[in-house]
C-alpha cells in the first residue's frame, strides 16, 4: 500500500461525517482528495494529531457496517 506523506494531508479539504451528529462530539472527518484508492481519516477534535489511510475497499466495508448497525 502507498503511504502519504504527512504534509500532503495537512493541506487537504476535510469534511465532518453527516453521523457525527450536532454537540461537536465524537467528529470523524475524512478527505476525499486521495480518491480512488486511499480514504485519510482523522479526528475532528484533534486536526493535528494522528491520521488513519484506509484502502478504499477497507472503508467501504467499514462505513456499511456502521450503516448497518444503525438501521
């Protein structure tokens, strides 16, 4: 799997999750400037702190699960 570099997520666009709900807590935020193959992730409340890559196929499955348990 290809890595990226860290400077290269630090000046991307972040979006919230549409879960994450309205009192600001438990934000996950993901980026899709490295799309198709790579999805970065990171927490809201901590911008600079560490980030998670994911397969795209890795997070596909992950967010159905999430979805799923969900419903």
């Amino acid at each position: 799997m290809r890595s990226i570099p860290e400077y290269d997520l630090d000046a991307t666009t972040w979006h919230k999750s549409s879960y994450s709900g309205g009192s600001g807590d438990n934000c996950l935020e993901v980026t899709h400037d490295h799309l198709p193959a790579l999805i970065p992730v990171r927490d809201s409340k901590h911008p600079h702190g560490p980030k998670l890559v994911f397969r795209a196929q890795t997070w596909s499955a992950f967010v159905e699960a999430v979805i799923e348990v969900r419903i």
